[in-house]
C-alpha cells in the first residue's frame, strides 16, 4: 500500500506541511523529510528541525523542476527550490532536492477556508471546512 492510500501516516506529520506532502506523493514524489518550521510567534523553535516550511525529497536532476511545476500549479507558497548535498562522515552524499514555502501550507483545522485554494483541498479531502 503506498503512502497516498495511508491516511493515519499523514496525521503523523506536521498539520503546516502534511497537505504538501501528500500532494507530492500523489504526484508521484518520494518525500524523505519534512517539517512546517517554526510557530509564529519565535523565530527559532526547538521542536522543529527547519526554521522554515521544508519538504526534502529525492530525485534526478529534473525532479525538482517537476515538484515545482506541482507546487505553482496548485498555488502553494514557494520560497525557495535547492539542489543540495550533505556530508556524512567526510563525504558528500546526494544531491538531493528541498522545496521551501514562506509559510505554512494550508490547510489547518482552524483555516476557515480563507486561502485561495480552499476549494480544491476540501475536494480532495484536506480542508476541514465543509462549505
């Protein structure tokens, strides 16, 4: 069973990225990590890994153009597209792929259907907004 068709393992991630995520794997995405940064309130938060919305993910060199042409056309708030690599034990490993947003992804419980978009997560069942 893949990820898409798992929807408790959606629950397990955070509620500011999780409907990113989720559309990536439907799309086809292998996500490895993910976290929607910081609450808005502080500017570093020791409970999340990235000090802003993250998605890392794997891929050739076209993938992130791919994950990009996804995230416009659904009007998610990119910030930034890298290529990276880290170093493990002294080497390079990768490169890999990280998507950035310049807020966290809609939608939440308390969204009241306010972002552009609302339409199209509560069709697809991630908005919790019924009208």
């Amino acid at each position: 069973m893949s990820k898409t068709e798992e929807p408790e393992f959606y629950k397990t991630l955070d509620k500011g990225i999780a409907h990113a995520v989720k559309l990536l794997h439907e799309s086809g995405v292998e996500t490895y990590e993910s976290c929607e940064g910081p609450g808005e309130k502080t500017k570093y938060d020791t409970e999340h890994s990235y000090p802003e919305p993250t998605i890392r993910f794997f891929g050739a060199r076209t993938k992130g153009f791919h994950v990009f042409h996804i995230c416009m056309t659904y009007g998610l708030p990119i910030s930034s597209l890298r290529r990276l690599w880290k170093v493990t034990d002294g080497e390079l490993t990768g490169p890999d792929w990280e998507i950035t947003f310049y807020r966290k992804v809609p939608c939440t419980k308390d969204c009241a259907g306010q972002h552009a978009d609302a339409q199209f997560w509560r069709k697809r069942g991630l908005c919790s907004m019924t009208s």
